[in-house]
C-alpha cells in the first residue's frame, strides 16, 4: 500500500487481527474482522504541509474568492483536458446552475437508477424528469431507452457515470442528432478515462463532487467542467449570486462558492488521484477474480478500454439462483463488521418525490428494477489491502454455502 496515504497503520493493525478461517458470525462464528470496516474512507494528504497552507490563508484573511480556487480550477481543468473548470461548493449546486446557465425548458432524461441529488437540480428548476431505464451491463443510462423517451418537450439528457464507470459516448451522437443538451454527472467519476482519455470533456459540461466519499477530495465541494467558455463565465456568476461583478445581477444565481480552505485541501488531494484510482481498480480486480461467474451473482461491466475511478464497487444478488437474498446476505456481512449499502435502493422511481414522474407506459425500468432489489455495495477504497478485498468476497460465498447448508438459520 503506498505510504502517501493516511491510516495505513491502522489498516496494517486490522488486516493482522482478521479472522481469516471461521464460519460466518451469522451462524454464531467470531467477525470476520475484529473491528469495523467502513465501506469508504478519505484519502487524506500529509498533514503538515496543508495545516500550513491554512495557516497562510488564514493569516491572509482571504477566505474566498481568491487565489487557491483559481489555482485548483487551472490545475483541474489541466488533469481533465478542458478549455473550463469552475469550482463550486458541491456537485449538487453545479448541476442546478449547469442547468440553469443552458437555459433549459420542459423535461430533462435522467436515469431512475442513481442518487438521489442528481434529480433534485431539475425540481430546482422546474423542470421535469423523465425516468429511464440502465443498460443491463454497465449499469448506465441505456442509450436505446433514451432514444425513444425523447420527444419535442426534451431539452437535455443527463446521464452519471455510475460507481464512475464511464456512460456511453452514444449519448453524444443521440443527443446531437435531437438538438438537446448532453450533461453528465460525474460525481463518481474524477480520475476515470474513456477511450484512454479523462472524463470531463463530453457533453456540455460534466459535473464532479469532492465530498469526503469521492476520489478527489476538498472536505465539500465541486468543479464543473466543460469545453465552453462562455458557460464558464456564466456559471462563475452564477456561483456568486448571479454576479458577473458589477453589482448589477442579470441572472438569479446562488451563493455557490468554493471557500479557499475546501480548495487547499482539494489541491493538495490532486496528485494522489491516479494512484487511488490504481489501488482501487487492483481491488477490484481482487473482487472479480473471486465472485465473477457465481450463478445469481452479478457484477458491473467496464467496457475496454474505459477505466473506471471504482468509486463503489457493487454487486447484485438474484436470490432464486444464488440461494440467498440481498437482505441477508447484508445482515450478514453486517455482523462481520463489514460495513455494506444499497446504492441504490429505492431508485428514484420509487421515492416519494419522483414517483409521480414514473410512466411505465414509457418505460417500465424494468432492469433498474432487478438491479436496484439486488444491489450491494462492498467496501473499497484506499486504506484497504487486497488481503481484505479476499476474505470479503470469500466470506460472501461462505455465507451462502453456509446457509445452503443450515436452512432453518435463516
């Protein structure tokens, strides 16, 4: 493990006190590992340097507004290979004023499959979603489902790079040939490439977060990026109020500032990206070589020669073929001190907030719907050894021979 991450030590400490041999604690063994296992953790850079860093900015008294955004919005947008980079407090934010800035009308694609806030812009904006299905494999918005929803209300489609697995670049092509806005949420998806290139530069703009859960990051935060530089200037107002700087807002905007500090922070993250997204590809791996071909188990597909960030790393269980449900094998998991999610579960068709949006006469989602009744997120990210990505996946197979063996248990 490299050692420019923080809470190697810690790491080292648990994967000597796991419990490598045992029968599952469900059915009365000892926790797979003594203490708990969170499903993510923050690659931190070295202290010292950033405490100092601070130290500067709070002495200048320029807390926002000032150099270190700018400085991270350059250096970002040099990683990303775009024209514009606009930081922001959070991701969520950048997707209303994204939407917002490109003047959009009536309805905007979005899959059902997917957290929560990358709808809540468009209510923001009175806009209203249209709920489509994933494509079986990728886990993605499905390009052939987003062909047909389109009709003369659309204005835009948004898709996300789900767990960061790159979305279709047929988006483009559909999104061209209808004459709507193309926007990514790339909350998931910082450090990812399709076809050997960064993801950022597609669409009209594609939107990153920097909250503690993700690849880069800032304590809170987001960057937009796009390759207009006109949506750049309009969404730097936008950030301030609407305020381009003279006083005189023609545009309502929001206080969507990135603070200095949040932007020290996300530069001093920056060059650990590309070895996280190397560690956290290498457990990955791990988990495949152990859990790929499992009847009822299903795994997400990265198509070649994308490289996916591994934000989250998920399975889907079909309980009638792999002999347990998603559920328990969750409490399972749980009582191993192995902490686990359903991202994401309900999607957004069945929260009461959109539900009034789904028409299963469009689409029935039906895929979304047998991933989203299966899904579970395992833990990976960088404080973790390949070690501990074994006995989990391990420990997922001897739960359901375990309770293959020991039905009344269940």
């Amino acid at each position: 493990m490299s050692g420019f991450f923080t809470i190697d030590e810690e790491s080292r400490a648990r994967d000597d006190g796991a419990v490598s041999c045992s029968w599952p604690a469900i059915f009365g063994g000892p926790p797979l590992f003594p203490r708990r296992l969170p499903i993510a953790r923050p690659a931190l850079p070295p202290t010292a340097g950033l405490l100092e860093t601070w130290r500067d900015l709070l002495d200048s008294g320029m807390l926002t507004n000032g150099e270190t955004v700018a400085r991270l919005e350059r250096e970002a947008a040099d990683y990303l290979g775009v024209a514009e980079c606009v930081a922001v407090s959070n991701g969520t934010a950048g997707l209303m004023l994204v939407e917002r800035c490109l003047g959009l009308t009536g309805q905007v694609i979005v899959p059902s499959f997917t957290f929560f806030a990358t709808a809540h812009g468009l209510l923001w904006n009175n806009l209203e979603p249209v709920l489509v299905d994933c494509d079986p494999q990728t886990w993605n918005l499905h390009p052939e489902r987003v062909r047909r929803a389109i009709g003369p209300c659309t204005s835009a489609i948004l898709a996300v790079h789900l767990y960061g697995n790159p979305a279709s670049l047929e988006l483009e092509q559909i999104a061209r040939g209808a004459g709507v806005r193309l926007i990514f949420d790339a909350a998931h998806a910082f450090g990812a490439r399709r076809d050997g290139r960064s993801v950022g530069g597609a669409g009209d703009a594609e939107v990153f977060s920097l909250s503690p859960t993700k690849l880069l990051v800032a304590g809170e935060g987001g960057l937009i990026a796009t390759g207009n530089r006109d949506l750049g200037r309009a969404l730097r107002a936008a950030r301030n109020y609407g305020d381009a700087g003279a006083y005189d807002c023609d545009m309502l905007g929001l206080n969507a500032r990135l603070s200095e500090l949040h932007a020290a922070l996300a530069l001093a993250a920056l060059p650990l990206v590309d070895r996280q997204v190397e560690v956290r590809n290498g457990l990955a791996r791990v988990y495949e070589s152990c859990l790929a071909g499992q009847a009822g188990l299903r795994l997400q597909k990265v198509r070649p020669p994308d490289r996916a960030s591994r934000k989250d790393f998920s399975i889907v269980i079909d309980e009638g073929r792999f002999g347990v449900s998603r559920d328990f094998l969750e409490a399972a998991l749980e009582r191993e001190n192995i902490e686990v999610r359903r991202y994401y579960d309900p999607p957004l068709h069945r929260q009461r907030l959109y539900r009034r949006y789904y028409d299963p006469a469009r689409d029935p989602l039906e895929n979304t719907e047998r991933l989203s009744r299966g899904v579970l997120s395992l833990p990976i990210h960088a404080q973790m050894s390949e070690d501990d990505a074994v006995r989990i996946a391990r420990r997922v197979l001897q739960i359901r021979d375990w309770a293959a063996a020991s039905p009344p248990a269940r």
